[in-house]
C-alpha cells in the first residue's frame, strides 16, 4: 500500500515528523548554470529601463558589459566573470500558499525585475520577480521612520522560465544579482 511504512520501535503517524506536501519536496534550485556555460546575462528593470544591461561572455577573456541599447561600457574583467559566475547556484525559498486567481493576477502583471541567462548550448533560463504586497505576516511593516511600506522588502514572488507558476524568492539570495548598470560604472 502506497504511503504505510514501518519503522522499527516506531508506533504511531509520522506525518508530523515528514511532510506529505509535494512542493515540501520539489528541488529548491531554480537556475544552475555553470559560470564556463554562461552565454550572455541580461538584467532587465522595469520601473527604470535605462538601468539593465547585458553581459556576453565568448570565453574568460571576451567578455564584454552593454547597456540596454547595446553600447559597450567599460567594466572591469573579474567583476564582469564574477556576475556570470552567480548564475551557478540560485535557489528559492519556497512555493507560496495563495489562491491560483491571486497567482493568476500576479502573473498577468509586470514584473519589477526579470534575469534572462543564455546557455552555450542555447537553453534559455530566466527568472521574472513580482513585489508582494504587506500583509499582517510581514516582519517590518514599517520603515525606519515609521512610514508604512507597500511591498515586503525581504521576499518576492518569482515566475520561472515563463512557467504559469509562483515561487519566493529572497531578497538575500537575489540582491547581488539585482545589479543596475551604475553598479558596474561605480566600481574602481
């Protein structure tokens, strides 16, 4: 019988001790690309378009930073190497419990933020990021100052590869890899 399981000196449920959620059990790792597999990077804001960028990489040493209307900036190799490298391991919190009408709309609207990533074998991988909005479960509802935030500043909800599904994503996890083009042109 699917689900019953003995364990030796054990007498009882053991759902309290194992989840029997699937998404409990789905890979956390949503893009894992090699940094020597990394094609091109592109960063894309939409609330300041003139803010992305686009890195393509032809091997170590051709490696090149554009912005977004294809102009090449000066950036320094190691940091440029450094970015693609951080496509390697993304992975996200969690599958968010929230109606599919409520996921629906969400995806019917513009993500803040979208990370596209070419493979050398031409596989696509990217990552679309939506704001969630306060709840009465949000840590820091508050600014320092005490004015009331819209969005939550920790987490975000995330649609992968164009599929039709939500994901939380962290802001710890996601925060270097949100660069806008004056990051590069800051560095020394």
């Amino acid at each position: 019988r699917p689900g019953v399981m003995h364990v030796p000196g054990f007498d009882g449920y053991l759902t309290p001790y194992f989840s029997v959620n699937p998404s409990d059990w789905r890979s956390k790792t949503v893009m894992q690309v090699a940094p020597e597999k990394v094609k091109s990077v592109q960063v894309n804001w939409s609330d300041a378009p003139e803010m992305g960028w686009k890195i393509v990489r032809n091997s170590d040493q051709d490696i090149r930073l554009l912005d977004i209307s294809g102009y090449e900036l000066n950036a320094p190799r190691n940091i440029l190497r450094a970015t693609t490298a951080m496509m390697e391991d993304i992975r996200m919190e969690g599958v968010p419990n929230i109606p599919p009408a409520r996921i629906d709309t969400v995806l019917r609207s513009k993500p803040f933020f979208s990370l596209l990533v070419e493979d050398t074998d031409g596989g696509k991988h990217s990552i679309e990021l939506f704001r969630i909005p306060v709840s009465n479960e949000t840590y820091s509802p508050e600014d320092r100052e005490g004015n009331p935030r819209l969005f939550e500043i920790e987490y975000f909800w995330a649609r992968l590869d164009g599929r039709p599904e939500l994901v939380q994503m962290q802001d710890a996890v996601m925060r270097n890899r949100m660069k806008r083009i004056t990051d590069f042109q800051a560095l020394p």
